[in-house]
C-alpha cells in the first residue's frame, strides 16, 4: 500500500506538549466544512461558526426544504458580509439514501430478539412492529442473513440511538427482521443502509434534479456533494446536468465515497470528480471496522497525488451531545490531518448538535497542532517523486515556488491566479505556510451578458488545505506586462500584513505569469 504513515518531521520534547498553543489569524491550514441546521442557522450562531473556522457551508436536503435552506442561506450571507468571512456554499443530494418514515415523530422503541417489519406502505404508522420505507424494491434487493441499520440522520454507532436488524425472511414486498440491539429511534425521519447491497435507484434522483435547477442556480452553488457515488458515469451525468444550467457551469463535483461499490471503483471516480468525501459514516459499515483506516489512507493518498481535495466526515459524534470529543475522536482528527486529508465535515455535529460553534472550534485547533509536526520534507519529496518527470510546465513551477519558500523561510507564498490552478498545485505539495491565492477576474460573455469571473474560483478553493483566497480588483491582470506590477502585489503584502501572516523583515515567494513567462521571486519586507 502506498500509504505509508506520515512521521512526525522530529521527536516531540514531552515539555512543549504543555505549552500553550499560539493563536493565529488562520485556524489551521485544514479546512472544516459545517452543516448547518436546527441548531446553527440563527445569524449569530453561524457567524460565530465562520470565526471559529468554517470555510464551507453544507447543506443537506436530506432534511429540510427549498424554503427551509434558503432562509440559512440567507443567513449566512449576511454574516459573511459581518464578519467578512468569505464562505463557500456546498449541496449535499440525497441520492439513494433508504429512508424509514415516522409521521407521527413517536418514539420507537426495539427490543433485542424480537421481530420488526420494513414495508413500503408508507400508509401505515411506524410502531415497533413495523416500520414504513421510502422504497418499495428492498424485498428484491435482500435475502436471508443480509444486515439493515437504522437510525437518525446517518447510524451513529451508538447502542441507545441506532438499531442493527438482521433479515429473517422476505413476505411479498415486506421484509422480517430480527432486532439485533435495544434501541430507540427519535424524529420523523431514520437513515436506512442495507449493508453491501445494490439499491437500483439512480444517483441523482428527480428530487434531486429539481432542487439543483432551482435552489442550485437561484444560489450559485459552488459545489455539489454527490451522495453514493458509485460509478464515474454517476460523476459525468451529474456534469452534464450541471452543464445545462449557465450558472452551474463552474459547479465543481465532490464524490461522497459511502459504500463498497464506490471503493471498487475509486480510481475511476477520482479521475472524473473534483474531490472526494470520504463518508465513513455508511462507508464503516460496509466495510468490517479493522478495513476502515486502511481505506482512508489509501484514499488520501491517491487524492493527495491527484491534487484533488480529500474531505473526512465523522470525526467528533460524541460532541453532537457533548462539549469535549473523546480521547479517540481527538486522535482521529489529528491521524487525518498527518494523512494528508485537506478538509474534516462535519455532520451531525454541527446540524443538530448542542455545541456546533465549539465543535468547530475544537477540531480547529486539533488540526493546528498537528500540522506542526506534519513530515513536509518526506511528503514533498513522495509527491516530486510520484509527479516524475518530466513535469509539466505549471508542475515545475509550483513544486519550485513551494520548494524555494522552504529554503528561504518564506512566511507565505503570493500567487496570482486567474483559474485558481496554479495556487491549488501549489497546495498539493503541502508547503508549511500559507498559500495566499490572489484570484484576478476575468472578463467574460456568454454573448447575451458580461460578467467577472473569479468569485467561484476564490471560493472554490476553501476546501482546500493551505489555500487561502484574496478577490482581486479585476483592472490588476493575473498575467503582468512586467516584473513588479506593484499595486496588486502591495493589496496582497497588505492583507497579509493585517491578517498577522506577514511580518516586517519576513521574506515572501511571489509567483506569477509575467508574458508568456512564469515568474517565481522571493521579496524581504523592509520596516
């Protein structure tokens, strides 16, 4: 497996573990992205969420409306415009998720041993006898012995909130289960995830379609999170429907990995997609709990070589109820960042959970010291390796700036960008200063209007690791007729300044296109 474990860079002397962290203006080079919902769509609550650390916002139409999610939106533009935190929006589809059906919102309480009923009539009212699903092709789909879970917005794990059915035998369209554990099962809606088994149901459902078509392009969405990506040919229907629609057409496609069909066929859906989640939360239980580590840092690894972004998902559950993660969930977090994870996403955490601004807080911080100890050196010298030779131009290039920023102790590295491809491959070689991605708009027709480009571009790179996006005026080009092209270049020294990333006396890479030529060149900021 090419995943080898990422040491830490030196031995940690056991006094400095007991020094206060350092704050700074950027929470950590990770990313998080938030869900929002019940508990974290008030303005106050989601702008204590961007200055905590949340860089991109989820939302999730497994629960709630078009009406419903735009009122968080809503919300969250203003608090953008508050706290001048610049946020990404992402769409999580439903896709084929299985769902059990609770109109009443009784709680339903199964006993360990006894038998419960999974029947497509949703006519009737979900008791502890029998539970009503969104789907009526499960009878063909299972067999005897085949494994169901269930329970409130993905199964948790936990014995008291989520229930392991065990299949007895197939009546008609029904399905008789044997309760494996006591449980009780709280809401209106439970996950449903028949383990290892083919639900023919399109990936991008119709519901799906007309939330896209109106919410999407109402919004401008800037990503899609495609749940239960199986095939990459789900990754080219999902393009082409985004294609149809003009303001969708920068859309980028994250592939929600959430079932053994998905790993089978990773390698082809990481060609096609712009990045990869990594749910593990349907994912672990697909997959025997010894198997999941394994898969994560394959994973990683082959989304790190790509340079596309690798966003893990459930990593605190346990703050969803509490205010500190455990031991376990701590050192999660910190093994995913030294994988080489660009971005954690949380859940439940965030969407319903009684501490989403500490959360987001928590795992903040986390991912902050343990990028201090991330192997740059060996991880560099893997992906320069890996790359071979020769490069391609823009390759060269990025490998170079991040390489001489080492050398020199840069701060940060400036690069002027018009696409956002030259700043995101110089992330992909993970360089331990932030990378400050100076966005130029272009001016653009579609023969009927002129619009900038640029605005997706910046925000687009907020999920990915070291990334962090300047809007430029649009009358600095990306491409400078000469070397300097002072006035951009002195906006960039001076959000760097006042962000607290540049200091007097530091040294600071540049890279830019100047002509047809691309520039790499180290300043030394005077007092």
């Amino acid at each position: 497996m090419h995943s080898n474990h990422l040491l830490l860079e030196e031995p940690i002397r056991m006094a400095s573990i007991l020094e206060p962290s350092k704050a700074g203006f950027f929470p950590a080079m990770a990313k998080i992205v938030g869900t929002l919902g019940s508990r974290s769509r008030s303005l106050n609550v989601i702008s204590a969420c961007l200055e905590a650390g949340m860089t991109v916002a989820r939302f999730d139409f497994s629960l709630g409306d078009a009406e419903y999610h735009q009122g968080t939106l809503e919300n969250l533009k203003t608090a953008i415009k508050s706290t001048k935190k610049l946020c990404a929006v992402m769409l999580d589809t439903v896709g084929p998720e299985l769902q059990v059906v609770n109109k009443a919102e009784k709680d339903i309480t199964l006993k360990a041993d006894e038998n419960v009923i999974l029947t497509p009539d949703q006519g009737q009212e979900a008791s502890n006898g029998i539970l009503p699903i969104n789907f009526a092709g499960l009878a063909k789909a299972v067999k005897k012995g085949d494994t169901i879970f269930i329970g409130q917005y993905l199964f948790t794990g936990s014995e008291s909130t989520s229930v392991w059915l065990e299949i007895n035998e197939v009546k008609g369209n029904d399905v008789v289960c044997t309760v494996k554990n006591s449980a009780t099962l709280a809401g209106s809606l439970f996950t449903l995830h028949a383990s290892q088994i083919r639900i023919e149901l399109p990936t991008l459902s119709d519901m799906d379609k007309q939330v896209i078509s109106s919410w999407g392009v109402q919004n401008k969405i800037d990503f899609l999170s495609l749940s239960y990506t199986r095939h990459a040919e789900d990754i080219r229907e999902a393009r082409d429907f985004l294609s149809k629609h003009v303001d969708l057409s920068q859309t980028q496609i994250f592939a929600k990995i959430e079932n053994v069909e998905g790993l089978t066929h990773f390698d082809e859906i990481l060609e096609e997609a712009d990045g990869i989640i990594l749910s593990r939360g349907n994912l672990g239980i697909d997959l025997p709990p010894e198997k999941v580590f394994l898969f994560q840092k394959s994973a990683v690894y082959k989304c790190n070589m790509a340079g596309k972004p690798a966003v893990v998902t459930r990593v605190v559950d346990s703050m969803t109820d509490n205010l500190r993660p455990t031991r376990a969930e701590a050192t999660d977090v910190a093994n995913a960042v030294l994988d080489g994870c660009d971005a954690i996403l949380l859940g439940a955490e965030t969407l319903r959970g009684l501490y989403p601004v500490e959360t987001i807080s928590t795992v903040g911080r986390i991912c902050a010291e343990a990028e201090k100890v991330f192997n740059q050196d060996q991880y560099f010298k893997r992906t320069v390796k890996f790359v071979g030779e020769p490069m391609s131009h823009l390759e060269s290039i990025a490998s170079s700036a991040v390489r001489a920023a080492l050398k020199v102790k840069a701060s940060v590295i400036i690069c002027f960008t018009s696409s956002g491809r030259a700043s995101r491959l110089i992330a992909k070689y993970r360089p331990t200063m932030p990378v400050l991605s100076v966005v130029i708009p272009r001016l653009k027709t579609n023969q009927l209007n002129w619009n900038f480009s640029g605005a997706f571009e910046a925000r687009q790179s907020l999920v990915v690791r070291g990334l962090f996006p300047l809007l430029a005026d649009p009358r600095h080009p990306a491409e400078s007729t000469n070397a300097t092209n002072e006035s951009v270049l002195k906006v960039a020294l001076d959000h760097g300044k006042a962000s607290g990333v540049i200091k007097s006396h530091d040294r600071v890479v540049i890279c830019q296109k100047v002509g047809e030529a691309s520039v790499i060149k180290i300043i030394e900021l005077q007092d």
